[in-house]
C-alpha cells in the first residue's frame, strides 16, 4: 500500500523536528494536528512497512533500532526487578 500524505508527514517530520524550536509533543500537535500518543502509534507502524523503508532507508533503520534499544532496555529492567 503506497504511503499516505499524512505517512509521508510523519516520516518527514521524524527526519527533520530537531530543527523545530520547543518540545516535540508540541511540534506534533501544531505541525501535524495528532496528539503525541497516535502519532508515536502512527510511527511505530509505518516504520515497520516496506513502503517507509524504500522512501527512507537510513531513517526507518534508525527508529527500527532505537524502537529495538528501547524494548530491549525495557525487558532488561523488568528482569531486573525480578530478583
């Protein structure tokens, strides 16, 4: 299924919002009108389509790999509470 408009938004504005003055929840709620939740929903599917890795390769395997570190960080912590 080919990328949206809004896909293609999102992808953009993951590449590029470092560049926007102030805190990311607000450049998501005024640059693309989603809250900050069902944008970060929005974003963990479309990285994970074939669609938003041919658009943008390197971008889509540096989430991947920051989405991976993060649950890997997650699952590590948790063990660690176990003991």
């Amino acid at each position: 299924m080919p990328l949206s408009d809004r896909d293609l938004a999102i992808l953009a504005f993951e590449g590029e919002w470092r560049r926007h003055a102030g805190a990311k929840e607000e450049a998501i709620r005024a640059d693309l009108g989603l809250s900050p939740a069902r944008y970060y929903q929005l974003l963990g599917r479309l990285i994970d389509t074939a669609d938003a890795q041919a658009h943008d390769p390197m971008l889509v395997k540096r989430l991947r790999r920051l989405r991976d570190a993060r649950a890997l960080a997650r699952v590590g912590h948790a063990a660690g509470d176990l003991h």
